[in-house]
C-alpha cells in the first residue's frame, strides 16, 4: 500500500514540476509573460482618457492565479493552443475570397464584348468579357486572361469554369483577378464595351 502511495507521489511531483517548467519555456510560457506585461504596463491611452492604473497587488494576484493555472491545467492548455495553431493552419489552407480593389477592372465588372486600352502604353485589344445566348441550355463565351504572360482568351460554353486551366506559356488563366496589360503589365487599363447579349 506505501509503494502505490509513494508512486502517486512521485507522478504528482513530476506532474507539478513539468508545470512549474511550463511557466519557464515553452510555447505556453510566451503566451502567459506577453499577457502579464500588457497588464503590468499602462498605456498612454489610459492616461489620456484619465483612467486609473491597475494596482500592483491586483497585477500580482493576477500573475499568480495565470501560473498556478499552467501548474494545475497545462496538458489542457497545451491541448487548447494546439487546436488553434491546426484551426489558424486549416484557415490559410482554405480558399480566400478574393478582395476586389473597385479601381481595378475585373471580368465580372464587365459585360460583353469590347476593348480593353492600357491608359500606360497605349496599348488596345478586343477581348470577350461574358456574353451568352437565351434558354436553359444557351451558348455563353467567357474570358479570361492569363496571369503570366497577360495573353487574352475566350472559353465557349464555359459551364464547368475554366479557371485554373494553363495558358500555351504554362500560366494560369482566371477570369477571378484583375486585367492587366499583357505588355508593360500595368493594372491602368479601362474597358469600352462595344457590344452585349
């Protein structure tokens, strides 16, 4: 009976002391010493708004409690920082909606069939940006434009969505990003639309 109280000991003492340990290193102790120094420390805008500090014995019972905390519960806390480092990792993995700048030209701020003009180089080229038929099984013509080279193109019947699909120069074609010029690559281009359907 004194050998399994003894052995109940020791792994509690191990425990304690990976928690003591805890406090010292460790990705957990980062976290906890840049949440204590933003107590500890008064920011100019409690000042200004005539806010009265935290007093000391209040940051230190707040120090405490976080430490014994880390003592008590860190395989938990580790198991919470864990979760949120693969949800912030699955995040980035995640596709990300696109931000669309309003002084940019987009396909789908676009209609029809027209010119594009880089307002840089002077350059001008006719380009498809959507047109379609009528019905439910109409024809529809969808541009696009490579991301490496900037060459236009135009997909018939586009029903699956070509984005994604490799130009004949190995880029990207996406109807999804801004126009650019093919030539000098500048992103101050404007459209005139000719024609729509």
């Amino acid at each position: 009976m004194s050998n399994l109280k003894y052995n109940s000991m020791l792994i509690l003492i191990i425990y304690l002391s990976i928690g003591v340990f805890m406090n010292i290193i460790g990705p957990l102790a980062k976290k906890v010493n840049d949440d204590i120094k933003s107590v500890k420390k008064h920011s100019a805008e409690d000042l200004l708004i005539e806010k009265y500090p935290v007093p000391l014995w209040k940051k230190i019972l707040y120090e405490i409690i976080w430490r014994l905390l880390i003592i008590l519960f860190y395989p938990l806390l580790y198991l919470i920082i864990c979760i949120d480092y693969f949800q912030i990792k699955n995040q980035k993995k995640a596709p990300v909606e696109l931000y669309k700048d309003d002084n940019l030209l987009y396909f789908d701020k676009m209609g029809g069939w027209g010119v594009v003009y880089c307002n840089n180089c002077n350059y001008n080229q006719e380009i498809i940006s959507f047109q379609h038929g009528t019905g439910p099984n109409s024809w529809n013509n969808s541009g696009f434009q490579c991301q490496k080279c900037g060459k236009f193109h135009e997909i018939e019947c586009d029903m699956s969505n070509s984005n994604g699909k490799l130009c004949e120069c190995g880029g990207i074609l996406s109807n999804k990003l801004y126009l650019f010029c093919p030539i000098c690559k500048t992103a101050n281009i404007r459209y005139m639309m000719r024609y729509i359907s």
